[in-house]
C-alpha cells in the first residue's frame, strides 16, 4: 500500500517494509539461524498462518502482558535462549505488540553482548508508532519502562492483516498514537485527522494512510535524536500522564488509550497554567475524547496517579519534566512543574470532568 521507509539509526540503516503477503508466506522469517519470540495470542490466532515458525524448536512463546515486561520475568526467556544455544551470528525475530518488542530489544541488546533482531509488529499501537525509533522499555518492580536500551532492528515488516484479529479497545490504543504524531505535526496534521477519525475504524485504506503517516512524521526526530536527549523528548506527548494512569488502574485503561486521556490532560493542565488557548483545549477535546470514551469511567484515583507520575524517569529530583502543548500554533514543549498543590489540584478536576 506503500512505498518502504528507510530509517537512519547509529547501527546503519534498517527498513520499514509494507508487506500484505507475509502472513501467506512467512517462510521467509525462517532463513538463517533465527530465534522467534512469539506473541502467545498470535500464536494461538495465527496457528495455521504460522505453523513454519511454531514448528521451529527455538520458537520461545511469550504471553504478552505487562507483568511479563520486566527484568525479572525476562530471565526465564534468556534462560531458554542460553538452552537452544543462541550464538552471537544468531538473529532474534519478534513477533508481537510493543511488549514483545520490547523483550526482544532488551534482550538482543544485552545478551552475548548484542544480537541481530527483526520485527514483525501485530499490533495497531506497534506498528504505526513503536515499531521504529530503537528503544526498549523494561519495567523493574512497579516501576515502569525504568530500564531500558537503544536497538535498533536489521529490519521492520508490517502485514496489516494481522489487524483483522483485533478488537476495539486495541484499535483505539493504536489510534491514541496515531493522534499523539499528528498533534506534534502541528494544528493541520491533528485537524486533518480528526476529520477522518471515523473512518480509521470503518475504511483499512484510510488507516493505513494515517500508519504510514505517523511513522513518516516520527522519522526525522529519531533520526536526528535517536538516544532521546533533545527534540524526540516531544514524543512523550501524553505519556507521562498516560504511563501514571496505566498504573494507577493496575493496567486496566490500554496503553494508547492512556496517552490519549494523558493528552487531553495536558492539554486541560497547560489551559489551565495559561499555557494553551482554551480554543486549542476545545478543539483537539472532542477527537481525543471520543477515542477514549469507553474508558472515561474507569476510575483514576488521583492519590494513586501522581505517585506513578513522581517516579517517571524523565523527572528531575525536584521538578516534573513534562510535555505541553503551548502558545498560539500549540507548538510542543517540554515544561518543568513543581508536583505542588496547584498542579494536583489541575489534575483532579480534570479527573472529575472525566467521567461526567
């Protein structure tokens, strides 16, 4: 649907291949000495679709939930690799949603000292956002994405059949960051896909017009701030609120759901610290709020969330370091806010417009 992207890392270049025949042929994944790690539900969906690469003896199935994203539980995984004698001229291949990439990418980065790794995102989040970009997140106890490497793939593939298998909530979640790139890409670039919003979810032309938007509009960012020091800080749009939010409901809200209700509360804090327009709030409200509207009555206690929001990693000892919309082109900016009365105050109205 359309044409590959090539991106720019510190390791060289790796491509972004739009590939509908994958999941008819996935042969292909098996050449060389490949070591998969597998998506335990894409496994079960995609059992017939993937049978060559289950068959593979050093296919390690991995359930894909949050718990399973950290340090401890990743030792089991290296454990396994270590047993089906993984070699450094080995290649890891990913096949899953963002927890799954990031397994792999942390694990690839760190095992024999850095291995080859691919990956086949399965999910709408995975493939319109985290897909590129190098990183892994890895959580340590309860404190979330606190560890983490730079690593990119040798190589991208994106099927978008595999979006068939997902249901709404996974939809919205890829959406919110499909939304979070084009409010960083400026008023046109959000405008242009409120307008279309319905359609992401009735026309799959359409969606993957706005996928391989999102990751044209990531890719010269990373490019030119791959290890995340200065101008790719923007893309933590939402995500600070949104990561908080995701632990003060014990994983309940999906991740880009979160971002996309972290969003809207930037948005709300920055009005109201006389850092936005209240039209810029009013007019980007109804998009993001539409796409979060099925968990806009899940409780976010705000004693719960503002300690999640104290421990991300971007912070400085004294000062939350977060990422508003401000001025007039709601151009983004990273701000520092002292965690004081005023600021929770901010966030819980905003939690209390929330579910009325």
């Amino acid at each position: 649907m359309s044409e590959d992207l090539v991106i720019q890392s510190h390791k060289g270049p790796y491509t972004v291949v739009f590939d509908s025949r994958l999941l008819s042929d996935p042969s292909r994944l098996c050449e060389g000495e490949t070591h998969f790690l597998i998506d335990a539900n894409v496994a079960r969906l995609y059992a017939s679709q993937l049978r060559s690469v289950l068959a593979r003896p050093t296919t390690i199935v991995i359930e894909a939930i949050e718990e399973n994203k950290s340090i401890e539980k990743a030792i089991p995984v290296l454990e396994q690799l270590v047993l089906n004698r993984v070699r450094r001229d080995h290649t890891l291949v990913a096949i899953g949603g963002g927890i799954v990439q990031d397994i792999t990418c942390f694990i690839a980065s760190t095992l024999l000292r850095g291995l080859a790794w691919r990956f086949v995102p399965t999910t709408l989040l995975a493939q319109a956002d985290s897909c590129i970009g190098s990183k892994s997140s890895i959580n340590l106890g309860a404190t979330k994405n606190i560890l983490g490497t730079f690593n990119p793939p040798r190589s991208v593939i994106i099927d978008a059949g595999f979006l068939d298998t997902l249901d709404g909530k996974d939809i919205h979640s890829g959406v919110g960051e499909i939304i979070k790139v084009h409010a960083i890409a400026g008023i046109a670039a959000f405008d242009r896909l409120a307008a279309d919003f319905d359609r992401l979810f009735s026309n799959r032309t359409v969606l993957l017009k706005y996928v391989r938007a999102a990751l044209g509009i990531k890719q010269p960012y990373i490019e030119q701030d791959e290890f995340d020091r200065e101008i790719r800080n923007i893309f933590n749009y939402g995500h600070s609120f949104g990561h908080a939010i995701e632990s003060a409901t014990h994983y309940a809200v999906p991740h880009g759901i979160a971002v996309t209700i972290g969003m809207d509360m930037a948005n709300y804090v920055a009005m109201k610290r006389g850092l936005l327009p209240a039209e810029h709030f009013h007019r980007m409200h109804p998009a993001l709020r539409r796409n979060y509207a099925e968990f806009a009555a899940t409780p976010i206690p705000v004693d719960a969330m503002l300690p999640a929001l104290m421990k991300d990693k971007k912070n400085t000892s004294t000062m939350l370091r977060l990422i508003f919309p401000v001025g007039a082109d709601a151009s983004m900016q990273r701000v520092q806010v002292p965690p004081d009365e005023a600021f929770r105050a901010q966030c819980a109205d905003f939690l209390a417009e929330l579910a009325r």
